[in-house]
C-alpha cells in the first residue's frame, strides 16, 4: 500500500506541477479571460449553502462513480490515475492564474477560496483511488475461502467510506467558503 500511495502522490504533484505550468505558458489574453472566468465563480453569490454543498458533492462525487467501473475491469484501470490527475491539474492550473493575474491577492485568494476544499478533495481522490487499486487486486475466486482476502475487501470498504467522508467535509467547505467576500 505504501508503493500505491508514494506513486498516488505523484501522480497528484505532476498533475498540480503540469497545471501550474500549463497556466503560465499561455498568451497573456487568453490568461486574462480565463482569470476572468475563475474569479466571476469565485465571487459570492445569492446561492445558498445547500445548493453549493450539492453542486460541489455531485460534480465530484461523479468523478468517484467515473472511477469505480475500474474497481471490476482491468481496462479500465487507468481512469482512476487519469481522474487524479486532472483534479490535481486543475487545481494546478487556478492557482496559477491567481498567482499570475492577482499578485497582491494571490495568497488570501488561494488561502479562502482554493485551499479549504481541496484540503479534503485531494486526499478524497487519492484514498479512494488506492481502494480501488486494492480491490482490483483481490481474486475474486477465493474471496470466501481465505480470511486475508475478506479482511482486503473490509479495508477497501473502510478506505471507500473514509473517502466518501473526506469528499463531504470538502464540498461543504466549498460551500462555506464560497460566501466568504475578498
């Protein structure tokens, strides 16, 4: 588990690394309206806590049912690697347009309106990734023959719920950050 997880933070650090690089390599009008873009959805809005703590769950919690098919099939192994790797490109490629395009604010921008929910997202995505790569790995031909192989599919499911958990305190940060005024 230790080598899914160093290889899981990888992936995460060269999809944030590639974001942030992404970001700073564009014409500098295209950097100007996306930075546009970004900052008119980071701005408070008449929208409730509910109805941001639901968009926030189900736009990722759809990523999470994108990634579970590679739980049973080995073709589709990859999605789970390739969902990290956006998410972390994503957040790479935001802070680098704050960083780029609001200098003075950069910190207190990422600090209140990008930091809060991806402190659970992330973690969120790499568990439940290594859970799937754990239960992928189980032989399904003798899960009722050995108790090794029933203890995999409880520390999987453990692993499932602790990332289920970590996506809902992060999409009600979102929520309760979103209000928050610069």
């Amino acid at each position: 588990m230790k080598k899914i997880g160093l290889i899981l933070i990888f992936i995460f650090l060269t999809g944030l690394f590639s974001g942030i690089f992404f970001s700073t390599n564009i014409s500098n009008e295209s950097n100007q309206t996306l930075s546009s873009f970004l900052m008119s959805g980071m701005s408070p809005t008449d929208s409730g806590f509910f109805e941001i703590f639901a968009g926030s769950f189900l736009s990722n919690a759809l990523l999470f049912l994108i990634m579970m098919p590679a739980a049973f099939t080995a073709i589709l192994r990859p999605v789970p690697f390739l969902i990290l790797w956006y998410k972390s490109f994503a957040i790479g490629f935001c802070s680098g347009l704050v960083y780029i395009n609001y200098e003075e604010n950069a910190f207190a921008i990422s600090l209140i309106k990008l930091f809060p929910q991806n402190l659970f997202f992330i973690p969120a995505f790499i568990l439940f990734t290594a859970a799937i790569i754990k239960f992928h790995s189980i032989d399904r031909r003798d899960i009722g023959l050995k108790l090794g192989r029933n203890l995999n599919i409880s520390a999987s499911a453990v692993i499932f719920a602790a990332a289920v958990i970590l996506l809902t305190i992060g999409a009600a940060a979102e929520a309760g950050f979103h209000q928050v005024a610069l």
